[in-house]
C-alpha cells in the first residue's frame, strides 16, 4: 500500500472512530448537520460518508445538508 493509502486509511478510520463514539459505540443514529460547514468541509464529510456507506461500515440517510448515520463497523474494513 502506498504512504497516500495508507494516510487515506489512517483518516478514514479516524473520522469512523468519532462517529462510533458519537454513536454510543453503534448504538444510537447520528445526527449530522453540515449546513453550517465551508464548502470545502462540507465535501470532506460527504466524500467520508460516502466510502464509509459504500464498504458497509454505515447506513446514511440524508436531507438536504442533514445527515442520520447507523455506525454499523467500528473498524474500516478496505
């Protein structure tokens, strides 16, 4: 793996870590508003959200720039 992939790695795991502790260790949905966040952190979290949903470790559902995630690993699995 390569030093980028594994950093991209390091930091998805990381944004994962806050949402399953913000989860209640997966027990509770969170509640994510980016309305409020520059544009440029507004994609960020959009591009975790997504690759997380893609590899399975969350459930999202999303309106507008309000976001309901179900932790539902706690560990990036690719």
């Amino acid at each position: 793996m390569t030093r980028v992939a594994e950093q991209v790695k390091t930091n998805t795991q990381l944004f994962l870590d806050e949402l399953w502790k913000h989860s209640d260790n997966g027990k509770e949905v969170v509640d994510i508003n980016i309305g409020e966040l520059s544009k440029d952190y507004k994609y960020f979290v959009k591009a975790y959200l997504l690759y997380l949903q893609k590899i399975g470790c969350i459930e999202c559902d999303y309106f507008g720039d309000h976001y309901l995630v179900a932790v539902k690993s706690k560990e990036v699995s690719q």
